[in-house]
C-alpha cells in the first residue's frame, strides 16, 4: 500500500519536473519577423499608415516569481513584433505599460511606415 502510495507521488514529482522547463520558456522571436522598429513618440511614425492595435504580454500567475523582468519584458516585446510582422507592419508605437502584478504588457499599435 505504501509503495503504491510512493510510486504515484514519483510519478507527479517526475511529470512536474519534466513541465516546469516549460514554465521559464518566454515567448520567442519568430524566424519570420522582419526588422520591426520601436518607438515611443508619435512623431516618429506621423508619416505611417495604421494598421492595427496590438496587445503584447508576457508571464502568468504561476511563472513571473522564477522569470526575471528583463526576460519578461523582453518576452512582451518579441510578442508585440511576432503579432506586428504577420500584420505586414514594420514599425511599433508602444502606447504605455499595462500594470499587472504578474506579467509584463504593453498595449501598442502596428504602423507601416515608409523605408
């Protein structure tokens, strides 16, 4: 009874362990995306034709204590451009910082700008 007990208890710890690599991945910069450029000024993209809103977020409840902010800033971002480079944007015009206390997010609009 008790080994049964023990091999069932191996068994959730072996499966926990083998997810939680997982749980510190953050969101990935596609091979795909372009050159998407980032900017915080309006002036900057004043000459660029909107395309769509964008929502970029990283973190959940149970992951943000074991990523660092850099990583999970930096996942929000790659997030913003995977989403704006399969819009056919080139350009980003981050709005503000959503706070959140267990994620990054930043609302953000997708631009196509001249080269």
């Amino acid at each position: 009874m008790i080994f049964n007990h023990f091999k069932i208890l191996f068994i959730f710890i072996t499966a926990l362990t083998l997810t939680s690599c997982s749980l510190f991945d953050i969101q990935p910069l596609d091979d795909t995306t372009n050159v998407i450029k980032i900017y915080d000024r309006y002036e900057h993209i004043a000459q660029c034709t909107f395309v769509n809103e964008l929502v970029g977020s990283e973190g959940t409840w149970y992951n943000y204590l074991f990523i660092s902010n850099t990583d999970l800033t930096l996942g929000s971002i790659h997030d913003l451009k995977n989403q704006a480079n399969a819009m056919g944007a080139n350009a980003i015009h981050i709005q503000y910082n959503l706070s959140f206390n267990t994620s990054v997010t930043f609302f953000a609009q997708a631009y196509d700008c001249p080269q």
